[in-house]
C-alpha cells in the first residue's frame, strides 16, 4: 500500500517529470553533439578535377579540406595531359563531408609499346591486318611489291625502317604492309634461278680456263 500511495504522490509524480526533462535534454544534447562532430547538414561540393595535374589537384582539395588517393593509371588518352586526371569518383558536383577522400585515376605518359608478334610474313594481308589492329597498332601504305604469292605480307615498315617479330613500337602507330603483287610465276622464278646458276658456272669455267 505505501508503493502505491508513494508512486501516486506529488514527489514521486515531480521527480518523473524532472528525469523525463533530464532525459529529453540529454537526447537533444546528444544529437547536438552528434551533428558538430559530423559537420551534419554541411557538404562540400566535389570540384571538376579532370584534365588538371597533382600539384594543382592538391592545392585546390587542401582549400576545400578535401584528400585524394591516385588509383592505377588507365590507358593513355592523347586529349588529355600526361599525368592529369582522367576519371574522379565521387563525380564532380557531389555532395561530401569535409575530409572526404577523392578517388583519381591518372593518365598516362605516352601509349605502352607493344611487341611485334612472330609469325606474319608470308601470311595473307587479311590475316595479318585484324592482328595489328587488334593490337593497337594503324595500318599505313600498302606497297606492293612483284612476287609469286599474291596478297602475302613480305614485310613490315614503321617510317620507312623495317620491322622484325620482337622489336617494339608504341600503340597506335602506324605499320606500312609489303605485300606481293602476284605478278611472278613459279616457271618464270625457275627460269630466272637456272640463267644466274649458267651464268655463274660459265663464269667459273672461264676462270679456271
């Protein structure tokens, strides 16, 4: 009976009400402190770094209070400065907090070089084509060239200079084909072959004459 006559008393009615004020002063404080500390309902509006280099990416980031962190390099984009910003996550415009983290993905110096593959001449020009530019590489001047094998690949030049399986030349540049005209015949090659070897023989006959 005292229970109950207590917890139906104005003390114990007053001293609800004075915690329930405490407990509601407590939660808006806590709130309060919460949106300080997190800088809530404040954003940085994330700047458009594209094209620009680290040293100006750095200065423009640290006036907002913003970091970067530099992803792998892509590939090589000639309408972009070297070393320059290719890509940015967030995106330029978003919304962050200050101290946010800015993702960047640079480009490159040049083009990687790639490798000439073996195994291309006397194959047909439309087998070597799709290789090369699968590969990166241009295909430049046709130059044709007499031999017995129509359409054959003879040989590979970059800028005049003729290539071989293994050398190396930056993507994207530009191969002139040799190729064969088919305008030899195998009897006219045979003939031409037997007339040097007579001429050699006769000349070494006379000399030992």
């Amino acid at each position: 009976m005292k229970i109950f006559k207590f917890i139906f008393s104005k003390v114990f009615l007053l001293q609800l009400i004075l915690a329930t004020i405490v407990l509601v002063l407590l939660g808006f404080g806590t709130m309060h402190y919460l949106d300080v500390k997190t800088n809530h309902n404040e954003t940085i509006d994330v700047p458009d770094l594209s094209k620009l280099t680290l040293d100006i990416v750095d200065k423009k980031l640290e006036t907002m209070n913003l970091r970067r962190e530099i992803l792998d390099s892509a590939n090589y984009n000639p309408d972009y400065p070297p070393y320059s910003v290719l890509e940015q996550f967030p995106a330029a415009g978003r919304e962050v907090k200050e101290n946010r983290k800015i993702y960047l993905t640079l480009n490159p110096s040049g083009f990687i070089d790639v490798e000439i593959p073996e195994n291309l001449i006397r194959k047909t020009r439309r087998q070597v084509e799709p290789t090369l530019k699968s590969l990166g590489f241009k295909i430049g001047e046709i130059i044709k060239k007499p031999d017995m094998a129509k359409g054959a690949i003879l040989e590979l030049r970059h800028e005049g200079e003729k290539l071989e399986s293994g050398d190396f030349l930056p993507k994207t540049s530009v191969i002139d084909l040799v190729v064969g005209d088919g305008s030899l015949r195998f009897d006219q090659d045979l003939e031409d072959t037997t007339q040097v070897t007579d001429t050699i023989q006769s000349t070494n006959q006379s000399n030992t004459d």
